[in-house]
C-alpha cells in the first residue's frame, strides 16, 4: 500500500535535482512569507495610527499632554 506512495517520490517524479530544487524552492518561499508577515505586522498598526493622531493634536481635539504620552505609547510597540 505504502511502497506506491515512497515510489512516486523516491524514484519516481521527485527523483534528482529538479526535484530536489524544487523541495528547496517551496520551503525557502515558506519561510521566507512567514518571516515578511511577522515582520510586518507591527509596523502596519504604527504607521497608520501615528498620522491620525498628529491629526487629532492639529485640530485641537486633545492637549500636548495627551499627545506625547500617546506618541510614546506608539513608539514603544
């Protein structure tokens, strides 16, 4: 029952450096998506909230105060 499935890759298709290649190929893309989305992650949320916070201190929605300890916040993460 086994002996079909080890054949269609230990000699079959997959058998050589195309293959192999191609085994490498997959899982560097792997590792290499998982690390952009990571990365990425937190610098996003910063990005888009530190402009509508120096908007909110321009229009005099809150005090000097209020947006320094919020930009500090937001540096922190």
């Amino acid at each position: 029952m086994w002996s079909f499935c080890q054949d269609d890759f230990i000699g079959g298709r997959w058998h050589g450096w195309g293959g192999m290649f191609l085994y490498l190929l997959l899982i560097g893309g792997g590792i290499y998506l998982l690390v952009r989305m990571i990365s990425s992650g937190g610098s996003k949320v910063n990005n888009s909230a530190l402009p509508i916070l120096e908007e909110e201190f321009a229009k005099g929605k809150i005090s000097k105060e209020d947006f320094v300890e919020r930009k500090r916040i937001l540096k922190e993460e």
